[in-house]
C-alpha cells in the first residue's frame, strides 16, 4: 500500500514528536547531527516504525 503525502506527513510528524520528547530510536544512528525527522524516515524505509495507518 502506498502512503499519500499527507498520510506520509502525519506518520512522520508523529514519530518525530515522539524521539523530540525521548522515545529511543529503533535504528541505529551513524550521525548524531541527524534530525529527528531524518530519523523517522529512515526507520519508515526501514519497516521498523512502531505506527501503522488504518484507512
């Protein structure tokens, strides 16, 4: 299934909230300048993001 943009947006926004208030990351970070959003995408690419869409 394919993500739309705003369904892609929320995912992200929402992962990324949760590392900014201390949610430990489910991959491995190799840059400690990576954002938080960098992050959440890596692990959407990845298929390790605990968040799923119901349509």
């Amino acid at each position: 299934m394919e993500l739309t943009k705003y369904e892609l947006a929320r995912i992200l926004g929402a992962r990324a909230l949760q590392l900014s208030l201390g949610a430990p990351p489910l991959i491995k970070i190799k840059d400690e300048k990576m954002s938080f959003i960098q992050v959440a995408e890596q692990e959407l690419d990845k298929k390790v993001m605990p968040l799923t869409v119901v349509h």
